[in-house]
C-alpha cells in the first residue's frame, strides 16, 4: 500500500510551517479510504488495522519526505462509521446510483467502493463539516489512483448523497 502525495498539503515542506486543520483531514480521508481497501483484501480487525496505522502508517516519512500527520481521530471515525454502518452505506450508495430509474449497481471494485463508501458516510455522520470540502477531498483521492473518468462518477454519487442527507 503506497500514501500518495495527493497534492503539496501532503507533504510538511512544500508547507514550511505547521499543516493546517484542513491538511491533517484530508490526509485522514486518503489515509480511511487506503486502510478500508486493505480490510476489504486482508482478514484483519478494526482496531488492529488502526493500531498499524497509527505505529506505521500515519504521518511517516514516505521516501524520506515528511509527510503530515494526519488527524487521527477523523481517520477512525471515517473507518470505524464505513464498517460498523456498512449496509447503511451501501444502501445510500445503490439509491444515489439509482437516477431515473436506471438501476446501476454499486462498484464492486474495492478502491472505488472504499471511495466512494468512505465518502458517502461523512456526508451523513459528519453534518459539521461542509459538504463541498468532503467531496472535493475525495474527488482529489479518486484522480490520484484512477484517469478514466471515475471522478465523474464519485462527484455524482457524492452530490446525489449530499442531497440525500443535507437539507
């Protein structure tokens, strides 16, 4: 599993002072969806998952760059929520694929299901932060990993779920 530099907010030099909040959390989402992809490939537990993460995943130097130390506790909210509310998840996630009664079944491709899953439950857990920043976070984690298009489909989804569970 490779932490991408998704963007400079990634890494502690291109910062030159202290990451900022907003940073901390988008590293946090890379750092859910990656480990939610590992626990959908590999027979491991929540909390031992999070463990590793936390003593050799999160905030570690990649290639001898520092990277920024995610917020911790937004990436086990965001992994803990997706596997202990996960039929809920899917279940927002097959309505939002569902548009003009062209039934479209949810991806079964781990990485864009972890997207997309990770995504659509901070739409709905976490009505504090601002729907626009959720979804451009994991519009930025899905150009980091896929160029054919999937971000059309991770938008869509996202702001069918937005509308779903915002008023």
């Amino acid at each position: 599993m490779v932490f991408l530099g998704i963007s400079a907010a990634m890494n502690v030099e291109a910062q030159k002072s202290e990451p900022s909040q907003n940073a901390r959390n988008s590293v946090a989402r890379l750092a859910a969806v990656q480990a939610l992809y590992q626990l959908k490939n590999n027979d491991e537990s929540v909390p031992m998952l999070i463990e590793e993460y936390r003593q050799h995943r999160l905030g570690k130097p990649l290639d001898d760059i520092e990277m920024v130390r995610p917020d911790s506790l937004l990436f086990e909210r965001i992994l803990k929520g997706v596997t202990e509310h996960g039929a809920t998840v899917q279940d927002m996630l097959a309505a939002a694929l569902n548009k003009d009664g062209q039934q479209k079944s949810v991806p079964a491709e781990p990485l864009l299901n972890a997207i997309l899953s990770c995504g659509a439950l901070e739409l709905m857990a976490h009505q504090d932060v601002d729907a626009p920043i959720i979804i451009d976070d994991y519009l930025n984690i899905t150009h980091a990993f896929y160029d054919q298009g999937e971000h059309k489909l991770v938008n869509a989804v996202l702001d069918r779920i937005k509308a779903m569970t915002r008023s």
